[in-house]
C-alpha cells in the first residue's frame, strides 16, 4: 500500500511567479512599445446626427485618414515619434506613437454621404447626419 503525501508547491517557485508578473508591462505601456495605440473616442446620438470625438493629441488633421465603406466608418493615422537630441536619453517614455486605426459601424438611418470632420486643438470631431425619418403612414389594401 502506497502513503500520498500533499504538498503545496515550493515556496521559491511562488516567489519568482511573483516578481515575475509584478514587472509585466501593463497594456498601455504594451501597445507603446510596439508603436501602436488606440485613441480615446467619445460617441454622441443627437436628434439630427451622430458626433465621435475622438483624442488626437500632436498629430496634424492632415495625417489623418477618415473613410467610409459598406457601412462601416474607419479612422487612420500616425503620431510620428519626437526627434532626439544625440546621445539623449529618457528615464520614462510614456507618449505612444505609431499607427492606429479604428472602425464603427454606423446604423442604417446615418447618411454617409454627409458625414464631415473638423480637427482642432487634439480632437477629432467626425459629425455624421440622420437620414430624414419617414413618418409612418397606413397602407391601403384594393380589392
């Protein structure tokens, strides 16, 4: 007949899981590293149209792409990275840089062939119109 004996795992092993995970990058930090971010956007219905603001801080309007295909509105651009001094170096670097894109897809009643776009002052405000709702009416049957 065999004894079974539980242990719980080694102590050491717990301790280097530990400080292992304690030092993983964090998401934003993840997605700075490898160049590409995601702005921050902000959605709004209003009776005649829909507005996405979107953060764009230091990039030029005229880097940025808007397009709309097939019912789905895309955003594209890049935020170039900062020119360096020779020889300088950060302690911390935590502005993201890099291509981003994203994408919406807009409800039938939008009109894609109104939707404009203004950039100013870090902000995307991309306005998207209503399609004129038609009033309900009633149908008549023949006989």
């Amino acid at each position: 007949m065999y004894n079974l004996h539980y242990r719980t795992a080694h102590p050491h092993f717990k301790q280097v899981l530990n400080t292992l995970f304690a030092n993983a990058p964090t998401d934003a930090a993840a997605k700075a590293n490898t160049g590409e971010w995601i702005p921050r956007v902000d959605i709004k219905e209003e009776s005649d149209r829909f507005v996405i603001l979107a953060d764009i801080p230091g990039i030029d309007p005229n880097d940025i792409e808007v397009n709309m295909d097939k019912g789905v509105l895309s955003i594209k651009g890049t935020r170039a990275a900062d020119a360096s001094v020779d020889g300088e170096k950060f302690t911390r670097v935590e502005r993201v840089r890099g291509s981003f894109q994203r994408q919406f897809a807009l409800p039938d009643t939008a009109n894609a062939e109104g939707i404009t776009a203004v950039g100013k002052f870090g902000v995307l405000e991309i306005s998207i119109p209503k399609n004129p709702q038609s009033a309900p009416r009633r149908i008549s049957i023949s006989h």
